[in-house]
C-alpha cells in the first residue's frame, strides 16, 4: 500500500536533495537559461523534471515559480538553495487562513536548522502534495505528519489537544473546555486507535482518513 | 515515453477543461463546498452541450438546411393578421411574432417525411432526438452516480468515525479567505460542540412542549406558504384569462403576468422557509435537510402546477380540434383565407389566452363552446395558433427566461447592493451592518444547486416542444458561471452551515435524478396521450407522436424485419420478455443483497480478525511473560534439587578425577538419542567422507576423551592454550556437520547430550558444553567462577546466583536467536514431563559448570551484537543506551576473554586466584543485573512490536548482519589463536542455521 507513495517520496527526495547527480545537471542548464535572460528562469529540462517529479502540471510549476519569486522578492541566480523564510510563507493569502500552516512549512521545509524556511523544490513539493492528483495516501501521510506536533511518530493526546486548539482558533471563548476536551480526545481515540496503545499511529490515521468521505477533496491547496 | 505523452495530454486537457482556474480561484477562496456548486454547475453546463449539440446537428440544422424555407408552407408562415406587430417587441418578448415561427419551436418543423436530397426522414429524427435527450440525461446520471458512490465508498456507513473526521477532516485546507476561515472556524467548533453534546447523556430538551409546539407551528406556516404558492399560481392564472377576456390589449407586465409570480415565489420563498426554520430549532443539520425538502417540494409544485395547467390548455386545444377537424375545418383554412380579417376579435381572444394559462376554471367553457359555433375563419386562425406543442415550449422558455432575469436581478440586488451598503455604510450606521441585521449576503449552496437542478428541470420538461431550449441553457449556464462566480468572489460569504463537497456531490444528483423523473413524466405523457396539432409541426396528420415510429418501421424496412417486429411486440413475446426483466431484476437484487451480506461477513470477519490479533499479540506477550515466569518456576525447581546440584558441584571434583553416573541423565540421553541417531544419520552424508557413523561418532568421543583427559589434569594443574584449542577442534568436529545440517536447533542441543551419558561425565561435559556454548551465552561468567568456586563453593550462595542465570538464560536466547523461538524451541529444551525437567536443570547445571572451558565467553559478543542489532531495528530510542550498557559489558568480557582462557590456569594454581574471581564474580553480577532488565525490556519490546510475523527474514538478515560485524570485531579481539575464530565461526554459521529455521 505504501510502495505508492514511497516511490513518489523518493522522487521527491531527488528533488528535495539537489545534491543527486540528475539534478545538478539540470541547474546548470538552469544557470544557462539565466543567462540567455529569458522570462522564465526555469529550464525546459528542469520543468519536465519537476514535473516528472510531482503531481503538477508545467503550468502549475511556472505559476508556483512566480509565486515563488515573488516571495523572494528579488531575482535570484541561484533560486534552487534559496529559502524563504516560514513567516513569509505564513503570509502567503493560500496559508495566511490555515491554522496548520506553520506545521506545514516545518513539515515540507528540508532546512537543515529545522526552523521552517521554504526552498523551492519545498515549495513545489508542498504543492504537489496539496494538489489535485495527489493519492490518498500521500496526503494522508501529510496529513499526519502536519498533526504530528512532537514529530514523534505518533498522534498522542497532546497532539490532539494542540491539533482542535489550532482548529478552534486562539481565543478562549471558541477554545473547548477542558472537559469537553477530554471528551473530545478519549471519543477520538475510542474510534481511531485499534491497538489500544493510546496514540493514534500513521496506519490507524490511515484507516480513519480513507474512509472520510471529503478529506481529499478538502485536502487541497490551489495558488 | 507513455507517462510522458500522458502528462502531455493532461496538460492539454488542463488548459480546455473550462472555468478550472476559476472554479479553482473560488475553491481557494471559499473552501471545496461553494466550489462544488460551480462544479455542478459546470457538469450541467457539459450535459447541455451535448443536448444541444443533438438536437442541433439532428434537428435544427437539417431543418434550416434542407427543410422548406420560411414563408413556403402555412405553418412556416405568420399570419396575415399578425405581420404588423410581429416585429414588436412585445411580441417577440412573449417569444410571439417571428421567433414563434421559427426553428426555436416545435410548430415549425415541416411534416415531410424525407427532406432534402439525401432523404432525411426529420420526423422520425425529431422524435428520436427527443427521446434521446431523456436517455442521454438518465444515463449520465446515473453513471456519475455510480461512480460517485464508488469513489465515496458509500458501504462503509457503518464505519462510523465521527470525532475522528470532525478533527482530522475538518479544516479545508483551501480556504484561504480569512472572512471564510473565521466562519470555517465557527463551523467546525460548532460541530465539535455539537458531537460532545450528542455523545454525553442525551439531555431533555427545556421546554418539550414548546417546542414541539414552535415545530408545528413551523410546520403549519411552512404548509400555508406552499398553499399559498400553489393558490398564487392560480389566482394569477385565473387573473390573467379575465384579463384576457375583458381587455383587448395587455400590457407587458399582463402578458408576463404568470411568469414573473412564478419566479417570484421560487425566489422568495426559500427565504420564507428559512425564516420559518428558525422557530423550529432543530439540529442545523436537520433543519438544512428540512429546508431542502421544503425548497423542492415547492420547486416542484411550480413547476407541476405550471405543467398541469399547460395540459389543461393543451386538453381544451385538442377537444376543440376534435370537435372541428372532421373535414369542414381543413377545407375551410384553403378555402376561405380572405375571411380571417372579418372575425379579428375572436382569434385575438384566442391568441390572448395563449399566453396565459387556462387551468380548469369554467370560464373556458363557454369559450370552447363558442369556439365550436365559431366561422370557419377562425378556424385557420385557431389552428395555425393552436400548435399546442408551441405553446407549451413558448412557454417553458419564457419561464426560462424570466426566471434567468431574476437570478440575475437577485444576484445583483441582493448580494451585490447588499454587499456595497454594508461595507461602506457600516461606518456611519448606528449599528454594525456586517455583523448584525443585514450582513453580507451568504452564498447558500444548497439552494443554489437546488435551483439549478430546477433550471435544468425547465429545460427537460421543455425540450421536445422547443428543441433550442438546451442551447439556450447552456447560454444561460455560461451567463451563470459568470456571474455567480464573480458575486461569491466579491460580495458574499461562505454559508455557515457546511454543506460538504463529495458528500453532497450524491445528494445533487439524486436530487436530480428525482427531478429528471418527474419532469419525463409530463413530456411523456402528453406524447402518450395528446394527438399531435393537426397543422404543424412534424407529426401533424399522425394520430399519435410516436406513430412516426411504426410508421418508419413499415414502410422504410424490409419486409421481414416488420414482421419479425411484428412477432417480437405481439404478447407472447412481449410478456414473457417482461416476466423475464423482472425475474432478471429480482435476481440482480437479490445477488446484490447477498453481496451486500457477503460483505458484511467479511467485515465482521477483519474484525475478528484484528481482535485476534491483538488477542495474539497480548498472548504471546503473556506466553513471554509466563515464559520468564515458567523459568523463575524452574529456578525453583533448581532450588529444589539445589542441594543436589550443591551434592553434584561438590562432586564435580571427583567427576573430573574419575567418572561419576547418573541414573537420570543417562535415561534422558537414552531416550534422546532417537532424535540424534536421525542426526547423526542426516549428518553423516555431509560428514567428512571417510568416516562412517560409527567410527566418526567414536573417534569424536576418542578426541573428546582425550581433551577431557587432558583438561582435567588441565584444570588441575593449570591448562595451556594449546589444550584449549586442541579441545576446541574436536568440539568443532562434533560440531561441523550439525552446522552443515539444516536441522531443528533442538536437536544441536540433544545430541551432545546424547553422547555424554554414554561416554561418561567427561564427554557430558564437553557435550554440554556445546549444548551451552549455544544455548546458554549470558551467564557463563558465573558458572566459570562457579567451577573456579566448585571446590569450595558455599552452596547458599550458589543458589542465590544460579537462578538468575537461569531466568535470563533462556528467553534471552530465545529471544536473541528466533523470534518466536521461545514458546517453540522451549518445550522440547524442556524434554517431555516434569522429571525430564529436573534431569534438564540438572545438564543445565552441569552445563554450567563446566563452561570456563568451553570459552564461551566468546560467544558473549553474539549475542550482544545480535541483540544489539535486533534491538536497534525495534527500539531506535532504547537502543543508545542499550549499546552503551552492553559496551560496558563487552568491555569487561573482552577483558575476561583473556583471564577466561587463563582461568584455568588459574584454577590450576588452587584458592587463590578463586578468591580473585570471586571479586570479579560481583562485578558481574552487578553488570548482569542492569543487563538483565535491559532484555526484559527487550522481550516487552519485541511482543508489542505487532509485524513479528514479517520480521523473521529480517532477523535472519540482521543476524548474518551482526555475524560480520562480529566477526570482525571478534577476529581483531582474538586473532590470537584460529581455533576460536574457526569456534565463532561455526557458532555463528550455527546461529544462521537457527535463524534461518525459524
């Protein structure tokens, strides 16, 4: 079940650690379209690379390259190990609403200090997995791991408590009680968690999310 | 190269998919729930293409191409009494003057049964087409249905996760409208909220009575609006035909009169009923399924009451034909054309009434009666007019029509105006206009789709009179799109109440299946029951519209397909047919129930399933638990018989000076040795070819005898290394086949058994030694001080430490070996019965005591790699620590590795250096004791980790895995003498052989 999606994960992760040979290739050629000054900095190779490499389609790349830029907010050479910062991210008007989008910058961030900032094979694998065409279990696997606040594999109840307080915002007057929190929790883990261990772990988060009739399509994010 | 190509066509088809960038700027903004009413609106939208893409490339277009031309035929021509104002544009508001003699209408298709010179037969195709727009609309349904109900796994309904996708699922990641969040953001509390209340104590409702009270109430009000409605409807009707009658001319607002009130009421009453809901105070979601059926309720009796009156007309149109038609009227149109100017009242009353509906009231009695007495003139007149086909498509398209500028006019009113004074009014207001009484106009889905599928109701109903009516829908669609699409961007707010997207995708199809149903029925009946109009139209001159087909079927086909037909629709075939349609269905339901039961079935059997899973996975860890237990048991067994193995450990002297027998230990080698004849047969092929069984076996013995014998002088006068090792290669001899030997590791451990009692306590002790060298890893160290003790060992004290050697013993390696291995390899360890118990602690004690010289110590690092790399595939964060305990404790071994094999030298010397290992003994014991509960937590680890069925190759791997890293670390650590690599070789070619058993 989970071949699917480690197969396009590693796909991604080419695409996440330019260090791979096929991919310095292609920013060199990247570098050669810079120079010829055209309007695009993306190169046909880079384009049909990335574009193998996701779930977008050419126009959703460039469209994400202009966003991308215009978060950069100056032309850079060197747009491939440029990151944007998670605050500017935050700003964008497709995440500014999200109450997860913090979670999800560090969660599709690959910085190596881990504080959330945005390349832009991050970017476009943010948006490959918000995208249309993306599985099931891919978005399921993001799902958890953007609810996974400790990172630890597992959605125990702080994860939960922290994961509804993000949905029911800041304020104390929309935020549930501490009994209806309870309530909340245990009748979560009363569904989800088959193994009775407490927490509820990717596959049981799997279960759960495949049978949810509009999390797909709600599961989305369109620039 | 396919892929490729693939992704080229999805990126074509991207760019011609319509409205995707704006539906998907909306989606983004509003979330996929006001996004799937544009969807909808677009599937609509691709559903009117191609009806209109059929009746024009069928019949519009052979009929403009090839049909008579205007003017040629009378039923193509307009009146000369209406040629004046058939330009005006009232008229052609009221779809009169020229666009009612025009190819928009039904009344203008010729009656020609072929036309053109390719001899299309356009009767036959009209009806075709018209059918076909039904069947085509049904099957689209359906299917999409279908595949709906697939993608949303509709079976699992009783896999209820409420709380689970309330969380999980409940923010639309799409909203990036912070106006849309805030209210997603109040949805979703809501719902929690609401699912916390459900799921406590259902309490009582405050005031019962009230409130059943408000509902009925609501109930009554909601009843009177659609009586209300329904009465409008007539009273506007009746209104108009008094009007009609008294009034020679009408004014725009008459003439529209019906139209506009039906609009009207399908505009104002949803928010009536709205309104209404509120009183009842029910669940929000209830109260939207109540309002939905309300809303279609009433769409439905407009449309019903819209369509029965027009059948009415239709029913008094085709009386009055009937009355007239025989003959007379048919000569008098040719005849008496002249004469139409003289009667211009009647017609014109006439032609009046036909914009209005003329429902069952008795005023058109008197006028049918008059229209019997009429002249003849009138008769040209009232049959040219009287195309009742027209009529009613004029009519469904003016509704349609009208109906469009209201949408437009509500759009624009109410969302858009609305939108502007609230937001650059709301500074200089006294109240807050955004949040309090007028706000911003929400975008009710619901609604929206409701009113959708009722457009799209207009069109079907109207369809077969007014084949241009799709092609005007999809202009109104399109108008729509855009509109909307800017309204809800602009000016509205997304609908509290959260009508979700795929969920709901199902109900707006059912919804309008349900209305392509019913709006069939009317088409279908007045085809069925009303005789076609008599002078125009393409099935004018056939008693019934769908004559056209058998009439077809006569003439244009062979004769033998007529009668084939002929017997095929006779009843003897036709009934049997029919029977056997229901049987067919009766079958494919009842398959499909017991499908449904299978199903179930299953399910109810994964759940088993799982529970017995878990029951498993408890189970073993329970076995594992008794396990330890069942060894803590049998250390006190052995504490039991400790005085006899204190008697045996203080004979052990004497049984290295001359041999010892035991009565057990021999009974228990007897009866195993069965098990290790079939070994030893099995082994001999493998075996060093020159050596038969016999002869192998006995010069092994010899050899062990000999290192015996020459150990026990070593042990009591200090061994060399060249004893060891010359001890270790004959070990390894008795060993090496049994390597080679895919056996069962029960067996390894049997047969040197089998050879001890029958050589004597020295071959016992050897052969236990490679029993223990195997089984037995981790406490070696203390029977090896246990020996150096033996000679005056303090039996208390042994009993204090023999147990706990025993208790880590097995499970540990067990567990370090196989991964179930413990239940498994246990009982037959454990032999058969309770004294084979006893005889077994009682090798294992001899085993024990032994051990300093089978160096074993060197399979310590075994085990500890092994566990070590088990460990660290299970425990990722235990495992550091478990490393860095186990370095402490290979630390020391190493250490002990070399005082290990000089121990005996040592022991050799006498109390002295006893007293030495004493000290070490209780750094080991300490050093045991973190180790020990370290593997206990392993053993924890291991049964809660749940895919221990898959591991086992794993482990194999691992286990060859650590063997290297073994090795490498055990060559560089003992390189000093071969014969304990060959050793750690073979053990752990041994250790391979185990796993790959289990």
């Amino acid at each position: 079940m989970l071949s699917g999606l480690l197969h396009k994960d590693s796909e991604l992760q080419r695409v996440l650690f330019p260090e791979g040979p096929e991919l310095k290739v292609c920013s060199r050629s990247g570098h050669i379209g810079i120079m010829g000054g055209s309007a695009s900095h993306l190169s046909k190779e880079q384009l049909s690379e990335y574009q193998e490499l996701t779930f977008l389609t050419k126009q959703d790349i460039l469209h994400a390259y202009r966003i991308f830029t215009e978060l950069l907010s100056k032309e850079l050479d060197d747009f491939q190990n440029t990151r944007v910062s998670k605050d500017r991210i935050c700003e964008m008007p497709e995440l500014k609403a999200n109450p997860f989008r913090e979670r999800i910058c560090l969660v599709f961030s690959t910085a190596a200090e881990k504080d959330g900032s945005i390349s832009f094979e991050d970017f476009l694998d943010m948006l490959s997995a918000f995208s249309d065409s993306a599985t099931l279990e891919i978005k399921s696997h993001y799902a958890f791991r953007i609810f996974d606040f400790d990172d630890d594999g597992t959605l125990d109840k702080e994860d939960l408590k922290k994961l509804v307080n993000c949905l029911t915002g800041g304020t104390s007057d929309t935020q549930l009680s501490e009994g209806e929190m309870n309530q909340l929790i245990q009748n979560i883990l009363e569904e989800s968690d088959i193994d009775k261990d407490g927490t509820v772990n990717l596959s049981e988060f799997q279960h759960v999310i495949s049978r949810s009739p509009d999390f797909v399509s709600s599961f989305k994010i369109v620039l | 190269m396919w892929k490729k190509f693939g992704r080229l066509v999805y990126n074509i088809t991207v760019l011609f998919i319509p409205w995707e960038m704006r539906i998907k700027k909306i989606e983004s903004h509003f979330g996929s729930g006001v996004a799937s009413y544009f969807i909808f609106l677009r599937w609509m939208f691709g559903i009117n293409i191609v009806l209109t893409i059929m009746t024009g490339a069928f019949v519009i277009l052979p009929e403009l191409l090839a049909g008579a031309p205007f003017g040629s035929v009378p039923s193509k021509t307009i009146p000369a009494g209406y040629v004046a104002s058939a330009q005006d544009l009232d008229t052609i508001w009221s779809l009169g003057g020229y666009l009612q003699y025009s190819v928009m209408f039904y009344g203008y298709y010729g009656n020609d049964r072929k036309i053109g010179r390719a001899g299309y037969r356009l009767p036959l195709a009209y009806f075709m087409v018209g059918m076909a727009v039904f069947a085509y609309s049904f099957i689209i349904l359906l299917r999409k249905m279908a595949k709906n109900s697939r993608l949303s796994m509709a079976s699992t309904s009783d896999e209820n996760y409420t709380f689970c996708w309330k969380v999980f699922c409940a923010w639309d990641y799409l909203i990036g409208n912070p106006e849309a969040a805030e209210s997603k953001t109040a949805a979703v509390i809501n719902s929690i909220r609401e699912a916390i209340l459900e799921e406590q104590v259902k309490k009582k409702d405050r005031s019962l009575a009230m409130i059943i009270s408000l509902r009925i109430l609501a109930n009554i009000l909601v009843l009177l609006s659609l009586a209300g409605s329904i009465y409008i409807i007539y009273f506007v009707v009746d209104r108009s035909q008094e009007l009609e009658r008294t009034k020679v001319e009408l004014t725009l607002w008459e003439k529209n009169e019906v139209s506009v009130v039906v609009s009207l009421i399908t505009m104002i009453a949803p928010s009536v009923f709205e309104l209404v809901a509120q009183l009842e105070m029910l669940h929000p979601r209830t109260t939207l399924r109540f309002q939905l059926a309300r809303v279609l309720v009433l769409y439905l009796g407009n449309l019903y009451s819209l369509i029965i009156a027009l059948l009415d007309k239709v029913n008094s149109m085709s009386m009055t034909d009937n009355s007239n038609d025989t003959g007379t009227s048919f000569l008098a149109t040719r005849a008496l054309p002249e004469e139409e100017s003289l009667s211009t009242i009647v017609p014109e009353i006439r032609l009046r009434r036909n914009s209005s509906f003329s429902s069952e009231d008795n005023k058109t009695k008197p006028l049918t009666r008059f229209n019997k007495t009429a002249l003849f003139d009138y008769n040209i007149l009232s049959q040219q007019d009287q195309c009742w086909e027209t009529y009613v498509g004029q009519e469904m398209l003016k509704l349609s029509i009208i109906d469009m500028l209201f949408t437009v006019g509500s759009i624009l009113l109410i969302d858009f105006i609305r939108g502007l004074f609230v937001r650059y009014l709301s500074d200089c207001w006294c109240w807050d206009l955004e949040s309090k009484f007028p706000e911003y106009g929400e975008f009710k889905i619901a609604e929206n789709v409701l009113h959708l599928i009722y457009n799209q109701g207009m069109i079907w109903m109207g369809a077969f009179f007014s084949p241009c009516l799709p092609a005007f829908n999809v202009l109104k669609l399109i108008g729509l799109m855009y509109l909307r699409s800017w309204a809800v961007l602009t000016c509205n707010v997304p609908h509290q109440q959260v009508f979700r997207a795929s969920r709901s995708n199902n109900f707006y199809l059912a919804m309008t299946l349900f209305m392509l149903f019913l709006c069939m029925l009317p088409t279908v009946f007045a085809i069925a029951r009303y005789r076609p109009s008599p002078t125009c139209g393409p099935f004018s001159g056939q008693d019934k519209i769908y004559d056209i087909v058998s009439e077809t079927i006569v003439s244009d086909f062979p004769v033998w397909f007529n009668t084939v037909l002929s017997y095929v629709t006779s009843p003897v075939v036709a009934l049997p047919a029919l029977l056997l349609l229901f049987m067919l269905i009766y079958y494919l339901q009842s398959i499909a129930r017991s499908l449904k039961f299978t199903n179930n079935q299953l399910r109810i059997q994964l759940q088993i399933e799982r529970t017995e899973d878990k029951k498993k996975v408890f189970q073993m860890a329970v076995a594992r638990f008794q396990h330890q237990e069942d060894d803590d048991k049998k250390t006190e067994h052995e504490s039991d018989v400790a005085s006899q193995e204190s008697s045996l450990q203080e004979s052990s002297p004497r049984r290295n000076g001359s041999v010892t027998n035991f009565d057990s230990p021999l009974s228990a080698g007897s009866r195993i040795q069965s098990i290790s004849q079939q070994v030893a047969h099995a082994v001999d092929v493998t075996r060093v070819p020159n050596l038969p069984e016999n002869p192998s076996t006995t010069a092994a013995q010899k050899h062990r005898r000999e290192h015996a014998f020459q150990r026990n002088p070593g042990g009591l006068q200090g061994a060399t290394s060249g004893h060891y090792r010359g001890k270790l290669s004959s070990s390894r001899v008795t060993k090496l086949p049994e390597d080679i030997h895919p056996d069962a590791p029960f067996r390894k451990c049997v047969r040197p058994l089998h050879y001890s009692p029958s050589e004597g306590t020295p071959q016992m002790i050897l052969g236990r030694r490679v029993h223990t060298a195997r089984y037995i890893l981790v406490n070696e160290r203390e029977p090896r001080k246990r020996l150096m003790r033996s000679a005056a060992r303090i039996p208390k004290h042994y009993k204090v430490d023999e147990p706990r050697g025993v208790v880590e013993m097995l499970p540990r390696n067990m567990k370090r070996y196989t991964v179930h291995g413990a239940q498994r390899t246990n009982p037959q360890l454990h032999f058969s019965g309770e004294e084979e118990d006893e005889e077994e602690l009682e090798q294992g004690t001899f085993s024990r005591s032994p051990r300093p010289h089978s160096l074993s110590d060197l399979h310590q690092p075994t085990r500890f790699y092994i566990g070590d790399s088990k460990d660290s595939r299970i425990l990722i964060g235990k495992d550091l620590t478990q490393i860095r305990y186990e370095y402490e404790d290979s630390e020391p071994l190493r250490d002990h590795a070399g005082p290990g094999s000089s121990q005996a030298q040592r022991l050799g010397k006498g109390p002295v250096p006893t007293n030495q290992s004493v000290g070490a003994h209780v750094k080991w014991k300490t050093k045991q004791k973190a180790d020990q509960s370290l593997t206990e937590s392993d053993s924890i680890s291991v049964a809660s980790s749940s895919d221990q069925q898959n591991s086992s190759t794993d482990q194999y791997i691992q286990v060859i895995h650590s063997k290297d890293k073994y090795l490498k670390s055990s060559s560089e650590k003992l390189s000093r003498t071969k014969s304990r690599v060959s050793i750690e070789l073979n053990v752990a070619e041994a250790n391979d052989l185990i796993c790959s058993n289990v």
